[in-house]
C-alpha cells in the first residue's frame, strides 16, 4: 500500500504536467475514408474540420485520441500505459505532433516533448513500479546466518544405511554398484546418450536412422543392466530411493517405446519423448561433481521457492477468475475492433480467461480497452440487436472499463505477478550468500552421511567412546581432527544412559563451534529441537543424565581420590614398618627389615600406579570397585607378607 501511495504521488505530477501541456491538443481531423489525417494545409484546426462535415463532407470528422491528457484521471491512464509500455508509443506520437488547442497535429512540430516521456520512464516506470518488487526483510547479518544454518540443521535426519546382502554373489554386485566409479561410468553414457540424440536431424537418411535406432538400443540395454544390478543387490530398498525410482520408470518407458514405436506414436506420443525424459537423469551428476555445488544450491533455492509460487498461482487464478465473470457481465457485447475479436473477447469464460491471462502479462490491454472507450455513436452502435439475447448495443462503458483494467493491472502485474519475482529473487539471494556462509546444505548431508557409518541401526544415537573417531571422520568445517578429547569434553555434550549421546545435540554443538557463541544459537535451539522432533515422529524423548563435562570431572575426582588412599596406605605401612625397626634394632641385622627397605619396596611397588592415567577421556570410566579393588587386594597381600616377616623375627629372639 506505501508503494502503492509513492507511485500514485510521484505519478500525479506528471499527470498534472500532462494536463497542462497537452489537454485538448490531442484532437484531430481524420478522413475516415483513407483513414488518414488531413494535412495541415487543407484543414488548420477544428473550426475548419467542423465546416467540411457542414459541408456534407462525409469523409470528415474531428476525433480524439482516446487515451488523453484532458484531466487527472485520463492522464494517470495514459501514463500506465506508458509505464507498462502498451500502446505508449500511438500517446508520445500524438504528444510531439501537437500544436495548440483543437489545432490538427503536424508531423514532429513539437520534438521536445520526447523529454517528458523519456523522463518519466525512467523515474516512473523504472523506479516507481519496480518498488512494488522490493521486500524489506528485518533480521541483521547475524540472525541471517544462524537461521539459515538452523533451518537446514533441523530438516535434516539420520537415515538407515542399505544393509549389505549376506549372500556371496549379492554382495559382490552390492559392492560393485556402490562404488562411485560406477555412477560416474552411468553419467558418462547419459551424456553420450545425449550426444546422438542431439545429432538427429529432420532430413536424415535412412542409414543415419538405423544407425541411432541400434544406437539406442545399446543405451536401452546398458540401461536396462544397471536397473537389474541395482534390483539384485539393493532388493526391497532399490524403490527407498527417487532416483531409483525414477531410473526404473524411465527403463520401463523406454523398453516399451522401443517395442510398440508405432502404436504409442499413433494413438498417445511420441517415443522419442521417452528419450527425452531419460536425459533428466542427468541432474544425478551434479551430486557427483564438487564444483557443481553452486548449481545445486541455485537448483535447491528453485525447489524451495515452488511451494510459494504454487500459492501464488492460486491466488493469481482466484483473481482471474472474479474478473473473468466481471468482464463477462459487462464486456460480452462491445464492438470487435482493435485488439477484440473472435478469438480474444469476453463473450465466454474460457476467452475472458485468455484476455485475462494476456493482461497479466502486461501483453496488447491497451487494444482490449480502446473498444470499451467507445460511449457513443459513430464510434460504436447503440441500437445493434445480438441474437440469443435482449442486450442491445455494441457500446461500452469508458468508466466501468477504466475502473476494470486498472485495478486488474495493479493487483496482477504489479503486485501478484511481481511476488513470483519476489520469492525467487529472494531464494537465489539466499543460493548466492550461501556460498559465503561457514556452513551450508552439502556439509549437514555430509554429517548424516558418515552418521550411517556409526549408527547403522538409525537410533539417532552414537556411543560415547566412538565420539572421537567420529569427529575425525568428518569433512570441514565440522571436522575436529585427532586429538579432539580436550575440546569435545568442553563441548558438555549431554549423555543418556548407555553412555549415548544423541546427533541432534552433537550437530548443534558442532555447529556452534563452526558459527561462534552468541544468543541468536540459544534462542533458536528450542525451535530447531521442535522441527527435528516434527521431521523425525520416530525419535523417541530422552532425559541425559549426564554429560561429558561431567564425566571427564567424575573420571579426574576418581584418580585424585585414588592417589590419596595409596599416600593413606603407603604411610600406614611406613609407620608400622619404623615399630617393627625400633623393636628389633637390638637382634641380628642382616635380617632385620629397615624402614629404607620397606619405603624403597613400597614405592618400587606402587610406581606404576603414580603415573598418569592416559587413557582416553572418551572411554567409559571405570568404576570405584574396579579402580580400588586391585590396590585393596595388594594391601592385604603386603600386610600378610609383613606380619609373617615380624613373627620370624619374633621366633628367632626366642
């Protein structure tokens, strides 16, 4: 409505300029007979016109040319007409013909006006209309680009790899038409395929024919092989895949093309449309090329904006069809000339329709309109009978039509049209920054990818200790190269029991080191979480009860309290070895156990259990009963091996 009122503003000085320089200029002598103007010669102005017609000159007549500049309203017309460049060029013709005041026009008298057209397409058409494309979108550079990373992160989900057959022979055809070089071999002979079909001529020979009929056949066959690999070693999950699918149906095509040519060219179409249709296969290749990801992400931004401009079809057909029936109501009998014939008219639906359709496209409404200007006779006949109804007259109704015309512009061409421009404008612009953008489509496909590596069984979960293979095995920038054990701790990723951790968590959690901290990736989590869970119904709700922060802090307590029961046991026997050295300092010493014996054996036997623990944090940690077992054990042992020593000691004395 804002650019609606900027356009209507800017227009009224130019149609007030109009007026002021071309009101009443526009008439003109016109012998009707020729069709041709009166030079200026014969007839000077309408005075002169008017006595030729007293006269009973019957070849004569003033006329005006019917889209003016005699008022506001007709000039805001003929500038429309100048701004969608319809019939504009008969208006700016008549404009730098003109002299004076019901004067006749002289060829170009008036050259300067050229400027006053020139000038007002450039800032009324260009600019002015072109507003009604512009959309302002509020959401900072920023938000920008965390909704983009968020909307795809959370569309996305991890899918359940092919499982391999167990049969021999199934597995090595599984194994064979996995492998890339395979695709890239099945691309090779599309384009090939595509290379002969791109020879056929219309005056080709009869050896040339034969030779692409066998040609295809051999591209048939090869095709047919491939269809039949995949079928064997995929088995039931070959029609998981579109592209499968599509593969099998065009094989299909083709086989039966080849065989019933003649019957299907007769009674439904072409075979070679068939052939057609393989070469949009063709689109497979770009998943295959690496430098091919701008055209996918160009091709992905046209699919996405197809859901918009469906809707806008609709709403551009309920528009139509409201004006259809207005236009049949008042317009079904108006005289057929200048762009109203048999064929465009709105004598019926389905014409009324096309007329609509045309004026949409901004295509020849000035001729549809110029019959609807005509209120009065010579210029139409309001007493022509039509059989088959009451209506009487061939005239139309200028301000009905204006009204008609104006506002189906407005609402189809400049608004409704130009959001189809809008909402691609804005996909491609979307396609294009991507490129820029840390992350983007490729590397959230590329995480469920290696996925199915780890979590064959699609639970949506991965266990703790495959963490760091895991994120060494991703592309950049998701990639964390080994050693990653420091940084995936200080991620705190949540645990669930089993020592699990859920993609979804790890994703975000990836995705916020890629894109930074900031509050933008906290305030849109909980709507990213919402979508997976609406993308993914079979995810079942979790509560961690743990985390990897929180494991690793567990892990450290466990050692340090480890350390200090050793330093609590290793003084207790020092202590209990310095009593016995004090009770038996006075016996044979040779035998005696001295205290530097004792901490030397102690230490010797607890070096290896001092060291640091350099097991990888992402194992699972051991238990408290697993940790203090051994060393109890050990304790025990020694203590045993003392209290024998002592009581030797003890015997000996005696």
């Amino acid at each position: 409505m804002n650019v609606l009122l900027v356009c209507l503003i800017f227009w009224l000085i130019f149609s007030i300029m109009g007026v002021n320089m071309f009101a009443g200029k526009y008439g003109y002598c016109l012998n009707v007979t020729s069709e041709e103007y009166f030079d200026v010669e014969v007839v000077n102005n309408k005075s002169e016109c008017d006595a030729l017609i007293a006269a009973n000159n019957q070849s004569a007549r003033w006329k005006t040319v019917k889209v003016n500049f005699d008022n506001v309203g007709f000039g805001y017309l003929s500038l429309l007409q100048v701004a969608t460049f319809k019939g504009w060029m008969d208006i700016m013709y008549a404009a730098v013909d003109s002299r004076k005041v019901d004067e006749q026009p002289k060829y170009e008298d008036n050259l300067y006006m050229y400027l006053y057209f020139v000038i007002f397409i450039i800032f009324g058409s260009f600019f002015t209309l072109n507003l009604f494309i512009g959309q302002d979108i509020f959401m900072t550079e920023e938000q920008k680009k965390y909704y983009n990373a968020m909307k795809k992160l959370g569309s996305k989900k991890p899918q359940k790899p092919v499982p391999r057959p167990h049969n021999k022979i199934q597995g090595a055809v599984f194994d064979f038409v996995s492998m890339q070089p395979f695709d890239i071999t099945i691309m090779v002979l599309i384009c090939l395929n595509m290379v002969t079909m791109m020879i056929e001529t219309d005056d080709q020979s009869k050896e040339m024919e034969n030779i692409l009929y066998w040609v295809n056949a051999v591209f048939i066959v090869l095709f047919t092989g491939e269809c039949v690999l995949k079928l064997i070693s995929l088995r039931h999950y070959y029609f998981t895949m579109g592209w499968n699918i599509f593969d099998f149906v065009v094989v299909i095509l083709s086989i039966v093309g080849m065989f019933l040519a003649d019957l299907i060219e007769k009674y439904f179409v072409s075979p070679t449309l068939f052939r057609v249709i393989r070469l949009a296969r063709i689109g497979r290749i770009l998943r295959l090329i690496k430098g091919a990801k701008g055209i996918r992400t160009l091709l992905f931004a046209l699919m996405m904006s197809l859901p918009a401009l469906f809707n806008i079809g609709l709403l551009l057909f309920l528009v139509m069809f409201i004006y259809a029936i207005f236009g049949m109501s008042n317009f079904a009998y108006v005289k057929k000339e200048s762009g109203i014939d048999d064929m465009y008219n709105f004598e019926t639906f389905g014409n009324s329709m096309i007329c609509l359709f045309m004026i949409t496209t901004s295509a020849g409404w000035d001729g549809l309109l110029a019959p609807i200007l005509n209120s009065k006779y010579p210029d139409c006949d309001p007493t022509v009978e039509h059989p088959g109804s009451s209506v009487r007259g061939d005239c139309g109704n200028p301000s009905v039509g204006i009204f008609f015309f104006v506002s189906y512009i407005i609402i189809s061409f400049l608004v409704v049209v130009n959001m189809y421009i809008a909402v691609i404008l804005e996909n491609f612009g979307v396609a294009t920054e991507e490129s820029a953008e840390p992350l983007g489509e490729d590397d959230f496909e590329m995480f469920y990818e290696v996925w199915e590596k780890f979590d064959s069984d699609a639970s949506q979960f991965i266990q703790y200790n495959k963490l760091t293979d895991f994120a060494d095995a991703l592309d950049p920038p998701l990639r964390m190269p080994k050693p990653n054990n420091v940084q995936l701790i200080a991620m705190d990723l949540p645990m669930v029991s089993g020592d699990r951790i859920h993609c979804l968590d790890i994703l975000f959690a990836f995705t916020k080191r890629v894109l930074g901290e900031g509050d933008e990736m906290d305030n849109l989590r909980q709507p990213m979480e919402e979508r997976f869970m609406a993308s993914n119904p079979s995810k079942v709700s979790y509560e961690p009860i743990t985390s990897t922060l929180r494991r690793k802090q567990e892990e450290l307590s466990a050692v340090v309290i480890q350390r200090a029961f050793r330093s609590y046991m290793l003084r207790k026997t020092i202590n209990r070895a310095s009593f016995l050295y004090h009770n038996a300092k006075d016996k044979d010493g040779d035998s005696l156990i001295t205290r530097k014996d004792v901490l030397s054996d102690r230490l010797n036997g607890n070096s290896t259990t001092d060291k640091v623990d350099i097991t990888p944090s992402t194992t699972s940690p051991p238990s408290y009963d697993s940790v203090t077992k051994p060393d109890k054990e050990k304790h025990e042992k020694d203590k045993t091996e003392k209290e024998d020593r002592a009581k030797d000691i003890r015997e000996r004395k005696k």
